[in-house]
C-alpha cells in the first residue's frame, strides 16, 4: 500500500489491518500543525475523502486499498485555491441553502437538517477565506477600498450566520428559511463578486 502526504512516501509506524482514515488523519494532525499545514483532501484509490466527514473516514480501512494520498497546504495556499475556485463552491452550497429552505417550507425536517452540516461547513469555509484574506493577497488587501469592502462583507456574513445558528437552536423553521431566503443569495452574490476580483488580481500580479 503505497501513502503519500503531498506526493512524499510517508512511513506510519501505528498503522494496522483495523486502522482506518479518521485515526490516520488524527496522527496526521499534529505533525501537520507543527509544520504550518492543514490537510485539505484525502484521495484512496481515486476517490476523494474531506478530512471533516469523520463518519465516512471511518469506514475505510486503509491497509485495504492500494494507495492513500493526502494533501495538506499552508494558510497561504488554502486561501488562494479558495479564491480561486470560489466560483464554483459559492453556487454549490447556494444550491444545498435552496434545498434546505425548500425542505423547511414543506415541513421536512429531516431532510433539511442532512444537508444543514454541509452548508455549514461551506459558511466556516466562507469565512475563514474571508477573514484570512490577506495571507494570499497582502498587496490587493492592503488597499483601503478593498478592505472595507471585506470588512463590511464580512460583518453581514457573520452577523446573518448567527442568526442563522439561533434560529436552529431554537427550532424556528420559519425564521431559518427566511434568513436563507432572503439574506444569503445577496451575500452570496456579494462575495462571488468580490472574491472573483480577488482572483482576477491574484492572476495578473
């Protein structure tokens, strides 16, 4: 079985036939953290793992397969490839907010609390580029506009995902589909915007 960290043979001594990806990504972790990185992907015989979906880490044993990657980066490289594919992400959990407001309207608990975490994660992940923005790009953040813009952005993102975790705790269904409604597409919309200018500078610097 051949396990690469970043395309580098990696040698794990406590590994067993029972040992599967979550008690691997733990071990992973540390190591990681005293070297600035963060794993981001872990692809096993081609099909690629987040490294937050424990439950489904924990059903694949890794001796079973043929080949574990796993791909960490620095705080530098995650907001930069955040950036850069933001036009894609940003849609995507856009279409798991419609599923959930849809399912909350019908009444569908259940189904609008499995795709709940999901979405969650993308806001975690919104807002860690968002507030973490000048580690990929000092020179275009540094400007004063630029920076108020991520500010004011970043204010009205974290003040309506609040609302948003509130009105979860509280069962409030109504309010958790209108926030989601009618808060989120302009928030959206606002950050495609101005991380897709992000981008544009980040390819002609």
């Amino acid at each position: 079985m051949d396990l690469l960290l970043n395309g580098q043979p990696l040698s794990v001594d406590e590994i067993t036939s029972e040992s599967d990806l979550a008690e691997l990504v733990e071990l992973l972790d540390a190591e990681c953290g005293r070297n600035d990185l963060t794993i981001v992907k872990i692809i096993v015989d081609g099909n690629t793992f987040s490294p937050e979906d424990k439950e489904s880490l924990k059903k694949v044993k890794i001796l079973d397969h043929e080949k574990v990657e796993i791909e960490a980066q620095n705080p530098m490289e995650i907001v930069r490839e955040g950036v850069e594919t933001s036009s894609e992400v940003l849609p995507y959990f856009k279409g798991i907010s419609d599923k959930i407001i849809n399912a909350l309207r019908l009444g569908n608990v259940k189904e609008a609390m499995d795709n709940y975490m999901p979405f969650i994660e993308g806001l975690t992940w919104l807002s860690m580029i968002l507030q973490y923005l000048s580690l990929g790009y000092a020179g275009k953040t540094l400007q004063k506009t630029t920076e108020e813009s991520r500010k004011l952005l970043l204010s009205r993102f974290l003040e309506q995902m609040g609302g948003l975790c509130v009105a979860c705790e509280n069962k409030d269904w109504v309010t958790m589909a209108d926030i989601l409604e009618y808060e989120f597409p302009e928030i959206f919309d606002s950050a495609g915007k101005f991380l897709g200018e992000i981008a544009e500078y980040g390819r002609e610097s």
